[in-house]
C-alpha cells in the first residue's frame, strides 16, 4: 500500500484536524520510555496521554509546520512530523503552565524537571526543531519515518539550516544516526531513561 507524504499547510484547522493529529502522536508515543517515567501508572498515562501531547501539537499548528503521510486506503494520517522553524522567536505554548498541571496531576514535578533539562541542553543558534516525529503503531518499519525527515531535511539543505531534536529511545536514535544527526552528550533523567540531544548540520 502506498503513502503520499503532503504537507500540511495549517493556518487556521478545524478541532477534527488537530485531534487527528493529537490521537496519533498519543497513539505512537504514550507508553515509550519517557512517558513511562513520567506517569507509571499505565491506566493514567493512557487516558492523560492525548491531552498531554494535544498542547504540543495545537502550539505546532500555530507556530510551527507539520508535516503528514495520510494512508491512500482510508485517507486518514499514519504518521506525522512536527517541526518548529528557530529561526525566529516562537512563543511558549499559550496557558502553558496552567495545562501542564491540569493535565499531568502526581506527574506534574516531573514533566517540569523534564522540561527544565531539555531547555538546559536546547541550542541557542538558528535551526528547526523536531519536537515530535510519530508513526501510529500499525504503520510503523515501512519507512514513513524516514520519508517524513528527508522531506523536510531536503528544505533545511537547500536554505543551508540545521536540525536539532531529542531522542527518546535507542531504536529511534539509531534512525536518525541514519539521517545524519550526531550526538552531543545525553541527558539523564532523575532514575529515569536516557535523552539524546541530536544536531543535523545541512548537507550540500
């Protein structure tokens, strides 16, 4: 079966939409290593998880550029990137302090701790940023990954721009080894996994 990757040009989405998005990032990401440290409780995580990553993606649709692969047979999303363009200043998500709590309760210290490391070991020159690359369960090894990041990564070459992210898991690190991201250092969470912060330099 094939997939078109398309980009999604979001000024102004329908809640559908953005909820498309937010079920599918959920979806790929509410029980990886991270989300495990940060809600143990898996009952929780899986019901807190769509409104948790619902913040991230409705700030992206606003100030950043999401990318989809939409599966030909039923037309809906099976996988998605969402990248912010620091190139410029890009506000904090709107509120969010207030929705982090809502939405993490017990876990809300720890998101915090995690928030305050990532920022610590954030970039500080001009790139975009991949906040999220997510592959819904059922989709995943067929290469929508890697056809989500040369898409994008082929504009970042051609304007000469570097790419930053983290990675969160060894599997997902190796992929984007693969795509021409190195490491620089690792961030440790208190009794928690390990983070790769990951830096791209364009290629000619």
């Amino acid at each position: 079966m094939t997939h078109a990757i398309q980009e999604l040009v979001i000024r102004h989405v329908t809640p559908i939409d953005t909820a498309e998005i937010t079920d599918l990032v959920a979806a790929a990401m509410w029980d990886g290593p991270v989300a495990r440290w940060l809600n143990p409780d898996p009952v929780a995580r899986l019901q807190d998880s769509p409104r948790y990553f619902e913040i991230f993606v409705e700030h992206a649709v606003r100030w950043g550029e999401v990318y989809a692969t939409v599966d030909s047979a039923d037309g809906r999303l099976s996988g998605v990137a969402l990248w912010f363009p620091l190139t410029t200043f890009v506000p904090p998500p709107i509120d969010y302090d207030h929705r982090l709590k809502d939405v993490a309760g017990p876990a809300y210290d720890r998101a915090c701790e995690m928030d305050a490391a990532l920022s610590d070991h954030h970039p500080l020159e001009p790139h975009h940023y991949l906040a999220f690359l997510a592959v819904h369960p059922r989709w995943q090894n067929r290469g929508i990954g890697s056809g989500l990041l040369d898409r994008h990564h082929a504009r970042l070459d051609r304007a000469e721009l570097p790419a930053y992210l983290e990675a969160n898991d060894p599997r997902n690190r190796d992929l984007y080894l693969r795509h021409g991201y190195v490491c620089r250092g690792e961030i440790r969470l208190p009794d928690g996994p390990p983070i790769w912060p990951m830096w791209r330099a364009p290629m000619p």
